[in-house]
C-alpha cells in the first residue's frame, strides 16, 4: 500500500511537472545589436499627443518584449514640435540624418505638408518612411497618386476629409437615427477642413450640399468657422440657438471639446444634440473631464471596448494605466509600430527601403484593432473589417454605448441606441 501511494505522488509529481513546463509562457530571447530608431514628432502637451506617446512607447515595449525586429531592439526618438512648423522641420532633419530614422511619424496638416517637403529633400541621401498617423487633408495624399515617385514614402493611417464624401460612408445616417430636421455646422479653421464649407470643384461639392442630399429631411441652416485654439464659444452657441437648429456637428480635431461642453450646458444651446469628428470628447473619462456636462455629446472613434483582436483589451488597460485615452490617433500610433515591423521583416533587412514601401502597399496587417491595408493614395482601405467609422454617445457616468456603425453595435452593445439630449437630460433629473 505504501508503495502504491509513493508511486502515485510520484506519477502526479511528474504530472504537476509537466503542466508547469507547458503553461510556463516562453519568452522571446532578449533583443541584441544595434537598435532600429524610429521617430515621432507629436505635440506632446497636447491630448493626442500625450496618447500618441503613450501608445507607441507601449508598442515598441511590447515589440522588443517579443525579440525586436529581427533579433534586434527598436528604439522610439520623440520631438515635441508644440504645433509650430520650423520647430517640426528642425526635429525632422534631427531624427533622419543624425539618429537615421528608418520610420518617422508625423501628425498634424501643416506640420505633415512641411515635413513631406523635406523628406524630399531628403530621402535620396536618407532613405526612410514617413507615417502620417494624425492629419486629413487630402493633399497629403493625393501627391502619392499623384506624383508617385517623388512622395511614395508617405502612408496616412488616418481618414482623409475626402472620406465625408464616399458614398458608402453612411455615418450621415446618424442625422436620421437622432431625429435631426434643423443641422448647424461648425468647421474648424485648418488645412484638412478648409474645403468642406466651398468644396472642390469637379470632385466634391460643398459639405452642406452633401450631407442635405445624403440625410433626406436634414437641412443645414447655419454654417460656421472657428480656430482649433479658442477657448470662448458662448457667442458661437448662442448664435447656433438663435438659428433654431436642433443638432450641431463639430467638424474639425482640435477644438477644446471639454470647454466646449462646459460652455454648451450653460447656454441657450443646452437642448441641441452635439455630434463631433475626432478631439478629447471621444475619452471614456470625457464624463468625469467635463463633471457631466459632456452628457449626450456624440463623438467619433470612441473609446469603446470592442475586442477587434485579442490584443485590443489588454492595450487599452496599459493605456488607462499609464493616463492616455483612446481617440482618432491612437489606433495608428499604436499599430503603426507593428505595421512597420512588418514591414521589415517581409524585406529581412533595414537597407532596402524601397522594397519595405512595396511591402507595406501590398501588406495587411492585424494587430490591436482592425486590418490595415492601404490604397493607390496609400490611405487606409476603409470600411469594417478594416478602417471603421465609429461613433457612442456620453449618456451618463459609465455609460458611453456606441451608436455606429450598425454592424459593430451588433457586436458591442446591441441594446443601446441613441438618445436625444432632451430626454437624457430629462432621465438625470429622475435619478
């Protein structure tokens, strides 16, 4: 018996030993050699650009945890250009001739068209690639098609502003979804949003024209301007409230959204829904930024847990821990890394940039969210299961569902749907 029962603790011993071996995950052997720079010029202080950061320093951890690019470390430069161009020139020229950059991202319109420029200037002595993971101007990639050969270093991993105009962009029908009859339209200033009030002629017509014809029953009855850096919006909303329109749609990406929503829950323009493109509104902690007064608020790329991989989770809690949040850039600063990485591992070396080009045109990669995959502009194929147009709504502490696209609200919170800011404003006051 005595034996028997030695036998058996020594059988589950083995046993034990054996799910421990199997369970115990296998790490990658520690990067060595030289490092591979990659560079990224944000605007540090500013929301996207602290999250910017954040999220490719998670990435490039995470890419030498997993034994680098081709056995060797990747090294993230960052430059703070503080949105003033001859600051993100300087930076640029830094970050390819003297810490020989083998990827650069960029952001900002203006900033990103200076840049291209000296890229250039550049890219025969200093071959690299630039990402432009934070601009919308159509410009910066109508040159690619364009001009192939002198701008085919550029990828934007990001919308253009052209996109508003793609027939199979339906976000207009959220217009209908909210009951909207009356839309005044607020542009930001800046280079990606200055052709939607007048248009391209012969390519698009102007936003009002587009959005009346794509929202039957919607009629846009004030359009205005305003620069990304004000901070007074109280003679903007009341001028909105005088119009009689029932919906607002911000069109633009640096505009103070929390102040704004501030300012908005005091005026006359309380009961009139808001709709916005990119910005801090689209923070999960955007209720708690604006202490309430973002109720109702409907913003783009939400900071929603829709689990695209199962790498998307566990990046948004490094995220949150490390005190960014998700918005319309975070998606490419976090994946742009990876794509990059791609990249060179198709081409097996860091020299031949050429052919890392070709390999990302002719690339898809997954990551943390959807497939990216790029067209002859080299601007992100969209449309889910690649690039999608999302949208949720702030409808409470905690409660911030998302309202489109009707596919992924299937998948994310098939229960949930818009909700009027004059009924949730109604439903605060019961609880």
């Amino acid at each position: 018996m005595r034996k028997k029962l030695i036998l058996c603790l020594l059988c589950l011993g083995i046993a034990l030993l054996g799910v421990s071996f199997i369970c115990t995950p296998v790490t990658a052997a520690p990067p060595k050699g030289d490092p591979i720079n990659f560079g990224l010029i944000t605007a540090i202080d500013a929301p996207w650009g602290k999250t910017n950061k954040i999220s490719m320093e998670i990435a490039v951890n995470e890419i030498n945890e997993a034994g680098g690019i081709l056995g060797r470390p990747v090294k993230l430069l960052i430059e703070d250009w503080k949105r003033q161009v001859p600051l993100a020139v300087a930076a640029y020229r830094k970050l390819v001739i003297s810490d020989k950059c083998l990827f650069v991202f960029t952001e900002g319109s203006e900033g990103v068209m200076a840049l291209q420029q000296e890229a250039v200037r550049l890219f025969s002595e200093y071959p690299h690639i630039q990402i432009g993971n934070y601009t919308a101007a159509d410009k910066v990639t109508d040159v690619v098609k364009d001009e192939y050969e002198k701008y085919k270093f550029f990828f934007r991993p990001f919308p253009r502003a052209g996109n508003a105009y793609d027939p199979n962009f339906n976000v207009w029908s959220v217009l209908n979804d909210i009951g909207t009859k009356k839309l005044a339209l607020v542009v930001e200033d800046t280079a990606f949003t200055s052709k939607l009030i007048s248009g391209v002629p012969g390519r698009f017509p102007p936003i009002k024209d587009w959005i009346e014809k794509r929202a039957p029953g919607v009629k846009v009855v004030a359009i205005h301007q305003n620069s990304g850096t004000e901070t007074m919006f109280l003679p903007l909303l009341e001028l909105i409230a005088r119009s009689g329109a029932d919906t607002m749609f911000l069109l633009g990406a640096y505009t103070n959204h929390a102040t704004f929503a501030n300012q908005w829950a005091d005026s006359s323009a309380k009961n009139i829904d808001v709709i916005s493109w990119s910005g801090v509104s689209a923070y999960a902690k955007f209720w708690d930024m604006t202490r309430g007064s973002g109720l109702g608020w409907i913003s783009q790329f939400p900071e929603v847990e829709i689990p695209y991989t199962d790498k998307t989770l566990p990046f948004l809690k490094k995220l949150r821990e490390a005190g960014g949040g998700l918005m319309g850039s975070t998606y490419a600063a976090y994946d742009g890394p990876w794509i990059a990485k791609a990249a060179i591992e198709k081409v097996g070396n860091t020299k031949d940039v050429l052919a890392m080009i070709k390999a990302v045109e002719q690339g898809e990669v997954q990551h943390g969210f959807w497939k990216w995959a790029f067209d002859e502009r080299h601007d992100p194929v969209m449309g889910y299961p690649y690039y999608p147009w999302t949208f949720a709504q702030h409808q409470g502490p905690g409660k911030y569902p998302l309202v489109y696209p009707p596919e992924l609200v299937k998948t994310a919170n098939p229960d949930d749907k818009i909700i009027r800011i004059r009924d949730l404003r109604k439903m605060m006051k019961k609880k």
